[in-house]
C-alpha cells in the first residue's frame, strides 16, 4: 500500500516538470502512447476487465507504435485474479527447422544475421494473446480489436518517435515492398502528424480477430513459410504451427522487502529480476535513494545475474533455478561484498519494446509487454498481409556449437522480454508495472521494486527516476566491447564520480537518455484507490476510469 506522504516525496531530479501520479477509484489503463491507454481506458469504462484492456491496448499498439511491435512479434503477460490466483503466458516462437549451427557457418556467417529473412523466428504474439483471452478475456476479439482495425484503415497521426525510428531504419526497409509501402509513403520520410494508413494490417487484425489459429495452420501460416523459404529461410512449417500451442503457466516467484514478487518464466528473463532483487533484499532500504552505495549494489548484482545467463542458460534448460537458491543467493551476496563482480554481459539496451498495465475495479490485473525485437524487427513483411517479422533469433541465439542457448531447431532463444506484479503477505495487489528496453528492463524494473518497496514512492517519481545500465550486450557482436555504466547524468556529479572511484567506468547519458517506457500502477488499499505513472521519457499517459 502507498501511504500518502510519498505522493509528492523524493521528487525525481531534473529540471522536467514535476509530474504526479494519476488516481482512480475504478479501474486504470497506462501505456506508452496515448491512443493505446486510451483504447484500454474505453474498454475498462464500457465494463470490460483488466485482461480485455490489455487485449485492446495490445492491438491498437501495432497501428500506434510500429516499430516498437507488431503481429509478428512476441508477448509476455502475468495476470493477477480477484482471487488472489497469478498465471503468465509466454509467446515465444522457434527459428527454422533447417536452421541447424552448420546452416549458418556453411554460409560464412559468423552469427546468425540480425535483419533480414534468416533473422525470424516464428511469431509469439498472436499464440499468447489468444491464451490470454481465452484464459481471462470476457469480450469477443473482434469487439476489442475492431478500434484497432479502423485506426490501421485511416492511419494513426506518425509520433516524433515512429518518424524516428523510421528515419533510423529507412535504407533497409526501403528493401520490403510492404514495410516501403506503408512506412514510407511515395519514397519519403513521413512528417510527424502525417496518418500513415495500413489497409493490409486492418484486415489482418480482423481476420486474426476471428481466428487467431489460423496464424500458425490456415492461410497466413502458408504465405508466410512460403516467403520465407522463398527468400532463404529453412522453414518447414511444422515449427510454425507448434508455436501456436502456449498454455498458461505459473510465475517466477520471489520475495522482496516481505512482498512476492511475480515474474515471466523462461524464455523470459523475468528469473534474473527475482535474483538481483533477493541479492538487494534488506540492504537498499538503509541506503541513500540512489546514492553512489546503492547504485554500486544494484549494479553488481545485474553484471552478476547477466554473466551467469550468457555462460549457462538456455530456454531448454533449468539452469536458473540453481540461482534462485537460498546457497546460491547467499554465495552471490558474498561475492558482491567481496567485489568479485564478473564480466557484465548486459544485452544492450536498444532494440523496441512496448508494454501497458491495467487493472480493473474488482482487483484484478495485467502486465503485458511485446516486441518485434530489434526496431521493425527484420524489416521483412509477409506479402500482402501488413505484418513485419521480429529479428528474434538474429538477437536472441548464440552461434556458438554446444552453447545452451545456441542456435538450434526446435528452441527458442533466450529473450529480454518480462512482466511482473507485486502482492503484499496476505496476496493483495501492491504494485504492477512494466518497463521495455532490451536487458535494460530486468534492471530498470529492479530499480523500480526498489524505488516503490524501499523508498515508498509513487508510481510517478518512480518511473522518472533517474536510470543506470550496465554494458555491453549479450550480442556477438558487442561481447569484446569495454564494459559501461551507462547513467542518466541526473543522478548527478557527486554520485558519478564516487562511482568512478569504485571501478566503475561510468558513461554519462542525457538526462532522460536511457531508454524505455516504464509504467506503473499501484494500489493504495487505506483510500481506496489506484495510482498510476507513465514514463516521461516516451508519449506515456495513465487513464483513470
């Protein structure tokens, strides 16, 4: 529960304006851009639940943020009951079946490419979204994504962030007759405000909307395997239509300052969260928020949780519970004392992501976050249909022969994406939030665990707050690159430079430069009611209904 005098404490430091956290005594929507709070708002209003919201604001975020994600991208959701019940579901999809370790190196590559047809792996998205709404919706698809298809007919105004994401990707997606067509109309860089319609995505949404399925069996299944394989890509089809089996399944769990935390599983990293949080668990709290001793801490903990992922862990294997262990933890604290901090193998924080929380009037609760991987993903378009395809395994799989995480058919490839809520002792909602931005968000969301359960903020201050990051990626290409502590400069001089004297080799970043969107709802239980923060960083905006 937040207590009243933190809605205007510890003011995040900067010189933006000082923004502070909308209430509701109903339900609230928020999410990165205001069309798709909006559209979650509308269906909260109207009577739908949590798990309907997040279902439209899911859909409207295809037309809105473009590059951010898409249907051919992946989704992670946890959901909270009014029962107190938790359940995820994970859309995640394999590479090609042909897509053995000897496929690529036969072909002088030295990783598996990062755009490009031989960069996707099988969509998630839609496989997870139907789960969702089979398990927990209580409006038909087609009501909720219809806002959706009529906003992809007329085209959403083009935001300062699409405009530059397109500018930033404008020479490869010039090579896809669709992403051209409807991302750069007659050969040019959109203007911000220009609407940018996208009649083949609307009738995708609504051909989806009738029989999410038929994504993985019926007719787009084929189009798609068959230009892929047209362009190179060893699809046989038969991993296609396995992804569209996702069933609900439990949460990682762990506790942090006497709550549960609830998280993603695998192919999520919702496990590496948890484990930086228990090795912070009872020591942030008795430090200066965001002092150069609490930074420090939270920054070994994740070069700790990173290296041991890119050295051991694979989709297909349990590996990460060994570090969730009571002995595991403990060794980990002691470590960190001692500043045995290893090589820190942070993904690096680039790449889109877009995530929206909702919550309901009868408690209950949605994290929800996709991605098409990279910025328009593979810049690759099935025919016809308006649907760019995610780089996920370009981004996500080692070519490294024996490696728990090397390519290899038939496994999904370690991911960034991850969702989390948090319950109190007697598992009533606290808190549910989300950040995007690569392996940025396992560390983003940490901090923000702490910003509301150590320090007691509100959901505002806290997704303002100043960020730090630690480099460089998990990508092949990066791995030999110097290790960074990538820090927002507001956290100021003094706090920089006892950084520095502590080892670390601290770049300093603009003062709202670090990336990602975060978002977060809150219950305060004595007053009854919510509130919510969106990131000042993007176009996020809470809706209270």
């Amino acid at each position: 529960m937040v207590e009243s005098p933190t809605y205007a404490s510890a003011g995040a430091r900067g010189a933006a304006p000082r923004r502070t956290p909308v209430l509701s005594a109903g339900g609230m929507a928020a999410s990165a851009h205001p069309s798709v709070t909006f559209a979650g708002a509308a269906v909260l209003a109207a009577g739908g639940n949590a798990v309907d919201a997040a279902l439209a604001m899911a859909a409207q975020s295809w037309v809105a943020l473009p590059g951010q994600c898409g249907v051919g991208g992946d989704a992670f959701a946890v959901v909270r009951e009014p029962d107190g019940r938790v359940w995820t579901v994970c859309g995640s999809g394999y590479g090609p079946d042909g897509g053995d370790h000897a496929f690529y190196t036969d072909r002088g590559l030295s990783a598996v490419p990062v755009t490009g047809p031989l960069s996707v792996a099988v969509p998630g998205a839609p496989a997870a979204l139907a789960q969702l709404h089979a398990t927990g919706g209580s409006w038909e698809l087609s009501r909720l994504w219809e806002r959706a298809a009529r906003a992809a007919e007329a085209g959403l105004p083009c935001t300062a962030k699409t405009r530059g994401d397109i500018a930033d990707t404008a020479a490869a997606l010039r090579q896809d007759a669709g992403a051209a067509r409807a991302l750069l109309p007659k050969d040019r860089l959109p203007d911000v405000g220009q609407r940018l319609p996208q009649p083949d995505l609307a009738r995708t949404i609504r051909e989806l909307a009738a029989d999410p399925a038929g994504f993985y069996t019926g007719a787009f299944a084929e189009r798609a395997v068959t230009a892929l394989r047209d362009a190179g890509a060893p699809f046989s089809g038969e991993e296609w239509a396995l992804c569209g089996d996702v069933v609900p399944q439990p949460a990682v769990t762990g506790s942090y300052a006497g709550r549960t935390i609830h998280q993603t599983p695998p192919p999520s990293p919702g496990w590496m969260a948890v484990q930086q949080a228990a090795l912070c668990d009872g020591r942030l709290g008795g430090m200066e928020w965001l002092g150069a001793e609490a930074v420090h801490l939270l920054a070994s903990a994740a070069r700790l949780s990173f290296a041991e992922r890119v050295e051991r862990c694979g989709s297909d294997s349990d590996t990460w519970r060994e570090s969730l262990t009571p002995e595991a933890i403990a060794a980990a604290r002691k470590r960190i004392a001692l500043g045995d901090i290893p090589r820190g193998y942070a993904r690096a924080a680039d790449g889109d992501t877009t995530s929206m929380v909702a919550v309901d009037a009868e408690g209950r609760a949605v994290s929800f976050i996709h991605s098409l991987a990279f910025t328009f993903g593979s810049k690759t378009t099935v025919p016809g249909t308006g649907v760019l395809l995610n780089n996920r395994l370009g981004r996500g799989a080692y070519l490294l022969p024996g490696h728990p995480n090397g390519v290899q058919p038939r496994r999904r490839p370690l991911h960034t994406l991850n969702a989390w809520l948090v319950t109190n002792a007697a598992g009533e909602l606290e808190h549910v939030g989300n950040t995007p931005g690569g392996d940025g968000q396992v560390q983003w969301n940490t901090q923000l665990l702490s910003h509301l359960l150590d320090h007691g903020l509100d959901p505002q201050t806290a997704v303002d707050a100043p960020r730090f990051t630690v480099h460089p990626g998990s990508d092949a290409d990066v791995l030999d690159q110097p290790d960074e502590l990538r820090c927002e400069n507001r956290l100021g001089g003094g706090v920089l430079d006892a950084l520095r004297a502590r080892g670390h080799a601290v770049r300093e970043t603009g003062a709202w430069d670090a990336g990602g969107s975060g978002m977060v709802i809150s219950v305060d239980a004595g007053r009854g009611c919510l509130l919510g923060g969106a990131d000042s960083r993007q176009d996020g905006v809470a809706v209270g209904v």
